[in-house]
C-alpha cells in the first residue's frame, strides 16, 4: 500500500507554483487599499483615513489628490472600513515590492493614478554587478531579525515548502553572512540591531545586496527606523509579504522577472474599471 501511494506521488499533478502564470493580485487577501470609482467627484473633507492610518501612509492634498507611501503601508484595511463614504477599497494587489523606494510613492488625481513613475528607473551600478554575479545561479543569503515580529521569518521559512520551492530558483539561506551574497533583514531596525545588521553587511564580499523584506524594513512601519548599512537594493513591502511575493521580489533582482510596481498597479486599476 505505502509503495502504490509513492508511485501515485510520482504521477500526480504537482502543487507547485507557477512564477510565469502566478497573479499579482490575490482573491483572498486585502492588498493595498485604492480608490474607487466614486473618488472621481473628489475626495470631500472628512479626513478620517490619514488621521487613522496607523503608519501615516496616505496624505490628501485638497479635494482631489490623494498621496499614498504604499512603502509605509501596513495593508491592514483601516483606511477601507473607516471611509464613511466608500471611496477605497481593498485591491487584493500584492506584488508591493520595486528595486527602487521611490516606486512606492504614488499619488491619485480623483481617484485616477497619476502615471509618472512608469518609466524605467535605471538600475544603480550595484544592482547591475549582483544581477549579472546571480542571475542564472541564484543567490544564497543570510537572514537577520532586525526588531520586527517574526512574522517575515514565517513567510521566509514558508518559502522553502513544496509549494513555493525557493530552492528551484537557486535561492537559499545560509547560516553565516561570509557565505552569503545577500542579506535579507526585516523588522524597523531598532537601536540595538542597526549594529549586528552592519557587522554581518561589512563581512560580505562584494558585490552584494541588501533586501528589505517586510513594510517594518521598507519604512519602519510602526516604528522609527534606525541607520542602515546602505540603500537596499530591493524593497518587498507588505506586513508580512506573502512567501510567493517575497519569492517574485527576488527574481524581479535577479533578472528573471520583469516588473515595476506602479506600471503593474496601473493596468490592474484599468482592468477593473
Ligand atoms: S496602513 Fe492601513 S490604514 Fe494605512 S494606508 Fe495602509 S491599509 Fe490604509
Ligand atoms: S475617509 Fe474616505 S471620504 Fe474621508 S477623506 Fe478619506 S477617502 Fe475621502
């Protein structure tokens, strides 16, 4: 019986996941909140979402403009329920993660993205050498909590399941930063971890990349952020990010995926219109 049901295993479809057909956009999850069509007649003046958004994500400028830094953004929904007037709503989007900060801050003309960040932002000259060091062999890295909850490191350990199988893409975890060609951190970075963070990014050999992994690393979150080593050269924001967006984020870095956030966000809020 146990030997029939290992050929059975050997035959049967495999649960894998499939990085070229998976979806930015997930029916089970909140994402980030967007605006909905009835923000096209402007916003009106209650204020209540910036006023209780817990990392001070969003900012509105007027009746018309609406800000959001989706690098601070928690994706916890308050700003959805609180709006007396359904003017957002949970998108379900939750590929929030760019090799450049910047990509994150975007900003809503009546509820319609403004579009000038679409154009590719060159990669920095760091970016460009780890790529071309990792892209067909992958890349192992060292993962250090720096003050944040664990949760990151659920979705990491996550990573490495039969579903997602980190390990296909050439990507592992090693025990010490000298064998690593990566340091994946999560967490604000409080006081006492900004050091042990740049020890072990100073014992690598070059070239090497720093990944923020979580919204507590891309920003802080709840948190003061303190100094990093360098600028990261990748950002997966979402609190925590799902093991199959931590996994697209890092090919996105390798060169295997082709992606910017806000073209990406762009057409998925046209899709739905
Ligand atoms: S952190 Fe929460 S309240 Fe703030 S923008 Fe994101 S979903 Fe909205
Ligand atoms: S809570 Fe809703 S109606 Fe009030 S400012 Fe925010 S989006 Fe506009």
């Amino acid at each position: 019986m146990k030997s029939l049901l290992e050929i059975l295993n050997f035959v049967k479809t495999k649960k894998v996941l499939n990085f070229e057909t998976a979806s930015p956009v997930h029916p089970n999850q909140r994402g980030i909140p967007v605006p909905t069509k009835q923000m096209s007649s402007g916003c009106g003046s209650c204020n209540l979402c910036e006023v209780n958004c817990p990392t001070k994500a969003i900012e509105r400028k007027g009746d018309s403009e609406f800000l959001v830094d989706y690098g601070k953004c928690l994706q916890c929904g308050d700003c959805v329920e609180i709006c007396p007037d359904a003017k957002l709503t949970n998108s379900g989007f939750i590929y929030v993660f760019s090799l450049h900060r910047e990509e994150f801050y975007t900003s809503y003309k009546n509820g319609i993205l403004q579009t000038s960040l679409h154009k590719s932002i060159p990669l920095t000259a760091n970016q460009e050498r780890f790529r071309k060091l990792t892209h067909k062999r992958g890349f192992l890295y060292r993962e250090v909590a720096a003050g944040g909850n664990n949760t990151v490191e659920s979705e990491l350990n996550a990573s490495f399941n039969s579903v997602f199988d980190s390990e296909r893409e050439g990507i592992r975890c090693v025990a010490s930063p000298k064998h690593a060609d990566a340091i994946v951190f999560s967490g604000p970075v409080s006081e006492n971890m900004a050091a042990p963070l740049e020890t072990a990014w100073n014992v690598m050999s070059e070239p090497k990349a720093l990944i923020a992994c979580g919204t507590e690393a891309v920003s802080g979150g709840l948190f003061p952020q303190c100094n990093l080593p360098k600028e990261p050269d990748l950002y997966i924001s979402g609190d925590p990010p799902r093991p199959d967006v931590i996994l697209q984020a890092f090919r996105l870095l390798l060169g295997r995926f082709s992606f910017q956030f806000q073209e990406a966000l762009h057409k998925f809020l046209e899709s739905e219109k």
